[in-house]
C-alpha cells in the first residue's frame, strides 16, 4: 500500500489563517450553523490560493484509507448491532 505525505503543512495554515481573519469580521455568534456557513465560506475563499497537490494522484488511496479506518473506529448504536445480525 503506498503512503500519501505531506511535505510541509503550509496550506493547513493558509486555510486557518484565511478563515481566522475571515471569522473576524463577526461580532455575534448566533448559532452553530451559523458558524459552519462562515466557516465554509472562508474556505472556499482560502481555496482560490491552493496549488494542487503533488501527490493529487493518491489522494483515492489516502481517501479509502480513512474511511476503513473510521469504519473500524465507529461506535455503532444497539438498533444497528441488531440490524447486522438480523
């Protein structure tokens, strides 16, 4: 299995950056959906400045990688145990 890596974590920090000073402007949190919508409007602006990836070609494999690992790590409900095993 390859390994995706990054070199640097640079556009990580663009992104927060982008959305701390983005987030600044508002005085009053009304709501968590409220800040969800800053947020992802934040980063569609930090996302004009994004340089593709070097690696853009294994970002599938990275993808299904953390998807098995979060279905191994996902605490199911007692309905969905018993929907399983039915």
């Amino acid at each position: 299995m390859q390994v995706v890596t990054k070199a640097c974590t640079n556009i990580i920090e663009n992104m927060n950056g982008t959305i701390r000073r983005v987030c600044a402007n508002v005085k009053h949190w009304r709501d968590a959906v409220m800040a969800l919508r800053w947020a992802g409007a934040a980063m569609l602006e930090a996302a004009t400045g994004f340089r593709r990836l070097k690696a853009h070609r294994q970002l599938p494999i990275l993808k299904a990688a953390l998807a098995a690992h979060a279905a191994r790590h996902t605490v199911r409900s007692p309905l969905e145990r018993e929907a399983a095993a039915a």
